[in-house]
C-alpha cells in the first residue's frame, strides 16, 4: 500500500508541475476613467476607507439596528449560506488535483453441488478479499487547476456579493433611521407650530370677545390650527410606517424607536477633493464583477484542455484468501495497474464549440466589469454633487428659516398693536411652518446624500 501511494503521489505530482495549463492567464483590464472624480485637488490617494462608517453617526442605537440587520436579515443569511456553498465547491475541486485512494473490501462464503458433472470434496468455500485502489487523471494540461481557478474565484465572487449585500442593506438602515429621526424632529416642530397656533387662536377670541377683532380673524385661526392638526397626523402615520419599514430591515418585526431629534446626529466627515478613481477597485460590487471575469477567463482553460488527450492511472494493491488470517500472507497478494487514454479524433467541431463559448462568455463578463466600474465612477460622482448641493440648500434653509421666524414676531407684534390685520399674521405663521420644515428636510437631505457617498465609495471616509 505504502508503494501504491507513493506511485501515484509522485505521477500526480509531475502531471501537475510538469504539465501545462492551457488558456489565458488572467490579467486585469486598464480602467478607462479619469484619474480622479470631479475635483480640482490632489492628495487623497494616502486615505483609507472606513467600512463600519456607519459609526460616524455616534448612535448606540443606530450601530445596535445595523448590527441586527446585518445577522438576522434574511437576504444576509441566503448570501451567507451561498458562500458556505462556494466554498465547498472550492475544497472539492481542490480535492481533484490528488489521486483518490479507496479501500474495498469483501467476504463471502458459498456452497457447490457434490452431484455435478464436476464433483468436489469440498464443496464449502470461503473468499476474503481486502484491496486499495486509487485512480488519477494526469493533469498535463492544466484541465483541473482551472477548473480549481473557476470554484476560488466564485467562492471569492460570493463573499464579494455578501458585502455587496451588507453595504446596501446598512445603507437602507441608516436611510431608513435617518428619515425616522427627520420625522420625529417635524413632528416636534409642528407641536411646537400647533402650540403657537392655539395662542393665536386664544389671542383672537379674546379680542373678539372684546369687540377688538371680528368673527373672521376667529375662523382664519381655527382653520389655521386644523389645517396644522391634520398635517401632524399625517406626518405621526409616516413616521409609524417607517418604523415598521425599519423593523423589517433590521429583523426585529414590531418594534419600538423611541423618539428623537435629527439635529442631535452629527454629520460625518467628508471625503477631501481630489479622490482618486481608484478606490472604487474597492468596492464589493466591482470586486465581485472581477471575480466573475477571473472565473470567466479560467473556464477558456477548462474547456481547451478537453481538446488535448487525457491520461488516467488506474491500480489496487490488496490480499484475496480463502481464511480471513491468511489474507496478509505474501502468497495472498494481488494487485494490478493500468495506464488509459483518452483522445478525441472527430467530434464535428463540439469540443471547439465550447471553447468559443467560453471565450464569447469571457467577454461579456468583462463588458460587465468595465460599466461595472463606469457605474460606481458615475455613482461616487453624482453623489459628491447631490452632497455639495444639499450643503448649500442647508445653508439656505437656515437663512429662510430664521428671516421667516423674525417676520412672524413682527406681524404678532404688529397685530397686537392694531397696526395689522390678523391675515399678516396667518402668513407669517404658515411661512414660518414651512420654513422650519425645511430646514428639517435639507438637514435630512444632507446626512442622506452622505450615505449616499460613503455605499458609492464602499465605505465611509476617516476624517
């Protein structure tokens, strides 16, 4: 046995390294994209991406929804019972590049006629059998190392898809809680607003009471409020459904977010100019649509090398007795070993078929990675835009905001004075509503556009 096993380790071996692989070597395509995204500045290049950048935000409970959807969403774990598949995949094909070794074994015990035409004294008989057998196709070609290349790239390509997966999916989290606290600052704001109007609305009625104001200013006030009331019931039901939208990403179905205040979340730190394009060779998607095209390229190999001979080692090396002790014996040896091939001569061109397959495949999988990598460029810039301008329309809103807030203490203090009619007022208020919800969605509009740039980089930025 310990011969046997010698034999066929060391013809695997030179079928291995002395043979070759035959198809191309995979080399990376050259990115056709500018060298760096929209920015007229350098330096970059030395940064490192963050990729729990989620915890820039500083909110415990924030890290705790992420952490949750990221182990119990279901998507995650399809991806990650995909990448226990692959991997497997890859230990069998790497199995193949050694011979298998069996052991087969049997006994039997049987009985001949003693009235035959061939009579026997003993008509009783025993067979023992032990015998180790191994089988191997030489590897001259290369046909199993890239069929070995083809499982490590897929098995690579799903755990790329799986962090694909994790980055869409923390985004959406943090969208989602990002919105949810957005929602909850309106809902303070309108409270505050339904506040203001109620005193309005008291402020009025005293005055009409008194003869100092008409029944129409009461009106104009008690629709004001409704009108107020009914916009923070809509706004309470958004805000349940994107809790529950919230609860199902992160799957804890039916829970509960206290309320909080979206201007109590820091913003993160952004990228510096000057980014270079190269980053987005980082980012899962692209790294998966490579893996792809390397599993692509090693397929040409699998498939060339049928057109080549194959070499198959055969051998079992055991005993055969007819008592089960005398199995070891020397005379009791049996063995055998054999040498096949494998040589396809006509086959009306279906072998090359399959090699040109491969190669038509090969190439739309590199059309795949190359707009792979022109979409993530085209992502990561659209997203520094939206991030720019959301930052200059945060910086408006803050300006309308606060003129809006002076104009309506000035038209109370105008109306209180009888300078005024109480219509002034009803604007006012309603300008400073809008201006203050405003404020509150381009606050909104800005965390959303950073999130937008940190799942188009593949991850946030250390500042």
């Amino acid at each position: 046995m310990a011969n046997l096993t010698r034999l066929t380790l060391a013809l695997a071996s030179i079928g291995m390294i002395g043979g070759c692989a035959v198809g191309p070597d995979y080399q990376r395509p050259e990115a056709a994209l500018p060298q760096q995204f929209a920015s007229d500045s350098n330096g970059a290049g030395q940064q490192q991406l963050q990729p729990e950048w989620w915890k820039q935000f500083n909110d415990p409970l924030l890290n705790r929804l992420v952490a949750s959807a990221l182990e119990k969403n279901t998507d995650v774990q399809r991806a990650l019972a995909r990448v226990e598949e692959t991997d497997a995949l890859l230990r069998e094909a790497t199995a193949t590049l050694w011979p298998e070794l069996d052991l087969q074994a049997s006994g039997s015990r049987s009985r001949v006629s003693t009235t035959g035409a061939n009579p026997v004294t003993a008509p009783t008989r025993n067979n023992f059998r032990g015998v180790f057998s191994t089988s191997y196709e030489l590897d001259f070609w290369g046909k199993a190392r890239r069929a070995e290349q083809v499982a490590r790239a897929q098995s690579q390509s799903s755990r790329y898809a799986r962090e694909a997966l994790n980055l869409t999916l923390a985004g959406s989290v943090v969208q989602t809680y990002v919105t949810l606290r957005s929602q909850d600052a309106l809902l303070q704001t309108l409270r505050d607003s339904l506040a203001s109007r109620q005193q309005a609305l008291d402020l009025t009625s005293r005055r009409a009471r008194g003869g100092v104001a008409g029944d129409l200013d009461v009106q104009q006030a008690t629709l004001s409020l409704a009108n107020l009331q009914r916009q923070l019931l809509g706004m309470q039901q958004q805000r349940a459904l994107t809790e529950q939208q919230l609860g199902l990403l992160s799957g804890n179905l039916g829970q509960s977010v206290a309320a909080a205040d979206l201007r109590t979340l820091p913003l993160p730190a952004t990228p510096p100019a000057g980014l270079p394009s190269q980053l987005l060779e980082a980012r899962p998607d692209v790294r998966q649509a490579e893996a792809e095209l390397i599993a692509a390229n090693a397929r040409i190999g699998v498939a060339k090398a049928a057109l080549f001979p194959s070499i198959s080692l055969t051998g079992n090396l055991g005993g055969e007795s007819k008592e089960l002790g005398d199995l070891l014996q020397a005379g009791s040896r049996v063995w055998s070993a054999g040498l096949g091939l494998n040589l396809p001569i006509f086959d009306f061109g279906r072998l090359s078929a399959r090699t040109d397959q491969a190669r038509a495949q090969q190439k739309q999988l590199l059309a795949g990675y190359q707009r792979a990598l022109q979409n993530a460029f085209v992502d990561v810039n659209n997203a520094l835009i939206k991030l720019r301008t959301a930052a200059d329309s945060e910086a408006a809103a803050q300006q309308a905001a606060a003129a809006a807030d002076k104009s309506l203490k000035l038209s109370e203090l105008r109306y209180k004075s009888g300078y005024s009619a109480f219509l002034e007022v009803l604007v006012a208020q309603g300008n400073a509503n809008d201006a203050a919800l405003n404020l509150i969605q381009e606050k909104r509009d800005r965390l959303l556009a950073t999130v937008e740039l940190y799942k188009a980089l593949g991850g946030g930025w250390n500042g």
